[in-house]
C-alpha cells in the first residue's frame, strides 16, 4: 500500500483516558481524530481541519453534521 494510502487507514491504539465511550477528540495540529473506544483504546482516523486561523479548541457537542460541507 502506498504511503498516501495510509495515512487514511483507520487505527487502533491504546489511549488512556478518563472520557467515555464514544466521546470524539480532535488533534488539530497532529490531524487526528481519536474516537474513544473503552479499555484505555481509541480509533484514531487521519482527518483535514480548517485553514489557519478558522481552528477551535475547547469542548463542544456535535450540532450539525455534513458530507463534504463546503
């Protein structure tokens, strides 16, 4: 598989925390997405964020979700 290949693979790895099951945590600077799993993992999935200055950092509930959003 080529490198460009997987840097999109989905992954699991060991991710102590003391979040909940199904809670989201977003990397902004490393873009990951890491989706708590339970038992200390997470899958993490490599993920696109805003151009600079439109990031966000903080705790949010989802509120609006969109396939390729503009």
């Amino acid at each position: 598989m080529a490198a460009a290949q997987r840097r999109w693979c989905r992954q699991i790895l060991g991710y102590p925390t003391n979040k909940a099951l199904g809670t989201i945590i977003i990397d902004t600077p490393e873009t990951y997405l890491h989706l708590m799993h339970g038992s200390g993992c997470a899958l993490r999935y490599d993920i696109d964020v805003g151009r600079e200055g439109f990031t966000w950092s903080g705790v949010e509930d989802v509120s609006r979700m969109s396939e390729s959003p503009d």
